[in-house]
C-alpha cells in the first residue's frame, strides 16, 4: 500500500517548541522526531525504468548506517548528467519522467533513494538527506562517461541539491531547484525569532541554513516556484531570493502561473518545463549558446540585456519577488532591432528581478503574448472543467444526496424498530404513502431532477472537450473527472445497464492508456502512477457483467493484473537493499 503524499516542511509549531525544550534540557534526539513527522518514504514499487523503456546501470553507495541505491541513465555521447534530489515522499519512481525527458534531450540522468526510502537501507533521517546526496554525488562524478553534473532538487530536494553544492562547489556544474526554501524560516514562521535561532544553532544541520550561503554558490542555478504554492509558499523564500540578489555568479527564476507545489509545475507545463530545463543544461553543460536575459528593474520599469543577442524578438517572461515577497509576472516581446524597457510599477524597489524566453509556443497579444502549446491548452482545459464540476454538479448532487441519505437513515431505524417490535411490513413504502420521505416529496423530485440535469449537463461538455485536440498526455486526466460524473449518475439511477457499458467502455478505451503499467505523470498531488485509481480488472469485469462478450478480455487482464503483482513482486526482491 503506498502511503499518500504528505508535504510538511516542519512539525507542527507546538511539537518543534517542546522539542527544543527538551533539547536544551535533556538532550533528547529531536531530529528522530523531525524525521518521523517529516519524511513520507515509500518503499513499494509500481512503476519501474523497465515499463519506461530504460536501460539503467544499477549502482550502490555505502554511507555510514546504510546502503544507498540508484540507477544511472545513459544517453550516448552524453555532455553531462542530470542528478535529480526527490522531496520527502515518494521514491525514484515518481522521478522517472525527469530521468527519461533528460536522457531524450541527449544527458545521462541519476536517480537515487535517500536512505529508508524506496531500495534504499538504513531508517529516514532528515539529518542523512544532505550527507546522502554528497555521497551519491560524489559517485556519480565518479562514473566514466558522466562528463559534468547538474543538480536538481525538487522541494525538499532543492535543499538537498543546494546544501551538497556547498559542500562540494567543485563537483558541480550547475544547479536547478523548484520550490527552494529555507527551514529556518519555516521554524522561524512557526515558532518566532527565538526559536528559530535556537533550532538553528543548536540542532539543525548547518546545510538547512540556506539562506546563510546560497549566494555565495559559484554555479549557475535556475529556480522555478509556483506562484499558487500552498505548501511553501513563494513569500516565505524571501530572505533567500534577498541573497541571491547579491549572487555574483548568475542566476534565473521562472514563476510558473497558476502552479501549486511540486510537482505541480510539471504538471501544468509539461513538456514547457522540460525545454526550459533542457536548454538551461545545454548551455551550462553543454556550451551551447541561447540568450539568457540580465534583468534590472529602475524607476517602474525592466531593462533586459540578454547575454547573447537573439536574431528575432523573441517572448520574455519577468519574474519579480517584490519587497513583501509576492511574486509578480510580466509578458513582454524583446525586439533586438528596439530593445525597450517593460513598465512593471511596483511601490517599493524588488527583493529580485528575473527574466527567461518563454518555453513553448506562443502567440502575440498586444505588447505581451499568451501560450498556444497543446499540452498547457489541453491541461488548462481539463482543469477549468474539473475545478468547475464543484459548483456545476457536485453542489446539486449534494443537495439531493444529503437529503436521500436522511430517507434512508429514517428507513432503517423504521424497520429496526418495526422487527423489535414483530412487526411485518415495506418500511420504505409505509414512509413514501404518508409523505415523510423527504425524498418522495415535491421538493425531493426537483432536487433529483436538478442534479439529473447537472450531470447530463456536465456529460455533455466532457463529450464535448475529447472531442477536441486533446494532448495525449492530458486525456487519461479526464478519466477521473469521467468517473465522478458518471457515479453521480449511476447513484441518480441514469444509467441502465447498456448504458454503463457502453460509457464504462468509453472510460477504459478512449481515456485510460493501453499500458497502463507504463503510465507515470511527474504532475500534480495524485501522482498517477501506473493506472492511478482505475482498478482496470475491475472495469472489465464490470463490463462483462453488463456485456457477456467481454468475459474473455476480463479474464485476460485479471491474470495480466496477476502476473504484473508478480513481477512487482520479483523485481522488488532483486532491487531492495533488506537492511
């Protein structure tokens, strides 16, 4: 059973306040219990390189109290390769599309477990997670044929990234993070001031002191944060976005709109957010020259001046980090024939100021531009429409559930009490001919057929939106909004049975994948892996039942779902470190 994603960059503010108490006073482990509400590992497996089609070269790391083990990714004649640092759940699996999209785009790419997570051995300890990724870091510069690395945290990973770059400035070569924070700020927004001094000088590791030294990083770093974070918000990196306004070596932020926390970029911009990665590394590992835009903001506007002059006008994205940390976007065309400031009014000088040439196609709008790429169209519409059922359907089907499910609790406890009594007689019949059933009365009939409408409603408008250009990476995302009308549906009873094949057909054919083993989305807080929710055997059996001619295909995935817990299994057995 894989543990759901937990992100909770600290204990609550109670339990770290009582836990440095006892620190100072009895010299308890308060670490042991910042690892245990912190770090979510997950040591099962339901996506492996194999169903990804990679090849990769297994490797082991001996750390003190504990084997670390990843996998490297070869990419031929590889520059240099991309070491990816995961968050506090989850394990390698969850960061195969980054492994796969960098092996693509021509660099070999390293995973790898934290100690206590995946096939990893050893116990979680958010104390180990710098210490770890230096070892592995150390190994992988180590391999022949790795050429130069890049690092790549991604949440608590951007800690891990930073902190090992600190340690070992010389083994790295450039740095990319999403959704970069400091844990003492984190304590200090929890606790105050002074419990935050004492958390950092007298337990935390000094690489979680981010903003003590992240301007002094000599490597190029890229950092991208979701301006809809809700897990650490963009607001709370101020005092390190403050220090890498003094960075001397270079250094870009991309605010990703409408992003919530990793993975939530990914799962928005999808292969936006890979180019952009791709062409940082290439210039940074690879020497290939693109522009990349110093950004001064003075007097309300932006002057750009990229390193390398574009043949073209080319689209910019600005990214500002204003005084009180709130993150703002600007879209604008550089036009080297007239390059011209942006306005960007702001009422106080920005904490920082950056700009990058926008991911993606896009076309012009006025002075700025709007994206035009069919995956972010195709996300952006399926999210519309499933943020939207919550007010479109969920609310009517609501009002006429709660009530029904009243009726039916007032129609057990009348035929509870009828039996103790010896009573004979259709409880339900005897509740709908005296008109108590709320249900069964006038209002209940216009409450019911409200919420049929809804979901005709919204039937007709999932039809509508498969019907256009869907991306394939987006359309098994319909599925789940696709199950949650036709439920609402089958619980309204609009749905006979040769209507529930015929749409539960529909649901497996057209919106799941036909691998569904192989499917892994680096998106959003569901994390998609394998078939996600969809109990596919289950589907089919559903199906048989309504349709007979589709018992063979139900017996063929109930022992492909067999044979695939098997292989699970096995692969497991050969790939975990026991101890």
């Amino acid at each position: 059973m894989r543990l759901p994603p937990v992100h909770c960059p600290l204990p609550p503010a109670h339990s770290v306040l009582g836990l440095l108490l006892l620190s100072l006073l009895a010299g308890c482990g308060v670490m042991e219990e910042v690892s245990r509400n912190n770090l979510h590992p997950d040591r099962e497996y339901t996506v492996v390189p194999e169903d990804l089609g990679l090849a990769y070269e297994p490797f082991d790391v001996a750390v003190p109290g504990a084997l670390l083990r990843g996998w490297f990714f070869r990419s031929p004649n590889a520059p240099g390769t991309l070491l990816v640092c995961g968050g506090n759940s989850s394990n390698m699996q969850l960061l195969l599309p980054i492994a796969r999209a960098a092996v693509n785009a021509g660099f070999n790419a390293a995973l790898f477990d934290y100690r206590g997570f995946g096939v990893s051995g050893g116990e979680p300890d958010v104390e180990a997670i710098v210490p770890d990724t230096v070892a592995v870091l150390e190994a992988v510069r180590a391999r022949p044929g790795a050429g130069k690395v890049a690092l790549y945290g991604i949440s608590l990973g951007s800690v891990a990234a930073v902190g090992a770059a600190h340690e070992r400035p010389e083994l790295v070569d450039a740095i990319v993070v999403e959704a970069l924070f400091s844990p003492y700020e984190q304590l200090k927004k929890e606790m105050g001031g002074v419990a935050a001094f004492l958390g950092r000088a007298l337990v935390f590791p000094g690489a979680w002191s981010v903003e003590s030294y992240v301007a002094e990083l000599p490597q190029p770093m890229l950092l991208v944060h979701g301006d809809r974070d809700g897990i650490l918000p963009i607001e709370d990196s101020l005092p390190i976005y403050e220090e890498l306004a003094e960075s001397a070596a270079p250094r870009w932020l991309w605010v990703p709109e409408e992003a919530g926390h990793a993975p939530g970029v990914a799962a928005r911009y999808g292969p936006e957010y890979d180019a952009l990665v791709t062409r940082f590394l290439e210039r940074w590992l690879t020497g290939i020259e693109s522009p990349w835009f110093a950004a001064r903001w003075e007097g309300g506007e932006v002057r750009l001046a990229p390193d390398k002059t574009p043949e073209l006008p080319v689209p910019v994205q600005i990214s500002v980090i204003a005084a009180d940390g709130t993150p703002r976007v600007a879209r604008a065309w550089y036009d080297p024939a007239r390059p011209a400031p942006v306005p960007l009014p702001l009422d106080a000088p920005p904490a920082f100021v950056s700009a990058v040439v926008v991911p993606g196609p896009v076309e012009r709008d006025g002075d700025g531009w709007v994206r035009t790429g069919r995956y972010v169209r195709s996300y952006a519409a399926w999210r519309t429409f499933d943020e939207g059922l919550e007010e479109s359907l969920m609310k009517p089907f609501r009002a006429w559930k709660i009530p029904h499910g009243q009726d039916e609790i007032l129609e057990r406890e009348l035929r509870e009490r009828w039996k103790r009594e010896g009573r004979d007689g259709d409880a339900r019949e005897f509740l709908e001919r005296n008109g108590i059933l709320r249900d069964a009365t006038p209002e209940g009939r216009k409450r019911q057929e409200a919420a049929r409408a809804a979901c005709a409603a919204a039937d007709g408008e999932l039809r509508r939106l498969l019907a256009e250009d869907v991306h394939p990476d987006v359309r098994p995302r319909y599925a789940s909004t696709a199950r949650r009308i036709w439920e609402c549906l089958d619980a309204l009873g609009g749905l006979d049975d040769v209507t529930r094949a015929r749409r539960l057909r529909l649901f497996e054919l057209d919106l799941l994948p036909p691998v569904p083993e192989a499917r892994l989305e680096f998106g959003d807080a569901s994390w998609r892996l394998g078939a996600g929710p969809f109990d596919v055997p289950g589907l089919r059996d559903r199906l048989a039942a309504a349709d007979p001619s589709h018992a063979p295909a139900a017996a063929e995935w109930r022992d492909r779902a067999a044979a695939r817990r098997r292989f699970l299994q096995e692969w497991l057995a050969r790939n975990a470190v026991t101890k």
